[in-house]
C-alpha cells in the first residue's frame, strides 16, 4: 500500500497536479508519524493494516470538517474537503452497502453463536477485525443492537 501512495504521488508530481501532490504528502506524513510511534513501542513499521487504519481516520476527519464549513458558510472550503476524501478513498477498499452490511453482521452474529445484547462488544471487535476499511461502524452498531434485542 506504501508503495501504491508513493507511486501515485509520483504521478501527480509529474502532473502538476497540486492538491493531489499535497494530499498523498500528508498520507505519507501520517503513515511516517505511526512509524516513529511504533519505533517507540518497540514494534514494526505500519503495515497495510495500519495504513487502511490511518486513512479510514483522516477520510473521517475530513468529513466532519467539510459539514463543519457548511455549517459554517465555507463551500469552498468544504469542496476542497471532500476532493482530498475522494483521493484517500482511492486507496481504500470498496465501502459496503446496507444490504451487504446486514448479511455480514448475520452471518458474524451466527458464526459466534451470540444470543443477545451482551454479546454487542464481541461481535462488533469480530466485525471491526473481519470488515476494516469496508464497513461503516456507527450504523454497523445500530444494526448489531437491533439484530441482538
């Protein structure tokens, strides 16, 4: 995955391409950071895992930063927002529909044989380790709570 990022900041650099070129830096940048705080906890550097995980929160952030500036007036900058969103879901794996998302929580909530809301916890650390990157976890836990009541 690093090198798929570095690959296209290559290619955007070749291309003039300004806000591409600073979005893929800023990737690099995060993914630099994990690796230093890795170093200190004496473990590897980021891996493909960590890196979905990092993109995952930077795509989160932006996006609350883009309803933020509407909120707030800003259309400008809330487009840009959501142009460095769609940049960072280049890289990230194909999001799950609703339909998809209920027959993956199904199948999780029959495989570890829960029976009812306390089992909420279980099934969502299953889910979150089976599905990162592809499902959105706050309606995932809605479905979870009803599927289990």
């Amino acid at each position: 995955m690093r090198d798929a990022i570095a690959q296209q900041l290559k290619s955007a650099l070749k291309a003039g391409d300004k806000s591409r070129v600073s979005t893929l830096r800023m990737v690099q940048a995060a993914i630099k950071d994990r690796d230093i705080a890795n170093r200190g906890l004496a473990k590897d550097p980021a891996g493909d895992d960590d890196v979905l995980q990092i993109l995952t929160r930077m795509v989160k952030q932006r996006q609350e930063s883009a309803r933020a500036f509407e909120d707030g007036g800003r259309p400008e900058l809330a487009a840009q927002e959501r142009s460095e969103i769609a940049i960072l879901e280049e890289f990230l794996p194909s999001r799950m529909d609703e339909g998809e998302a209920r027959a993956a929580i199904a199948e999780t909530i029959a495989a570890l044989g829960a029976a009812g809301p306390r089992d909420m916890g279980r099934v969502m650390s299953a889910l979150k380790e089976k599905f990162a990157g592809r499902m959105d976890f706050s309606s995932a836990s809605g479905i979870v709570k009803e599927m289990l009541a």
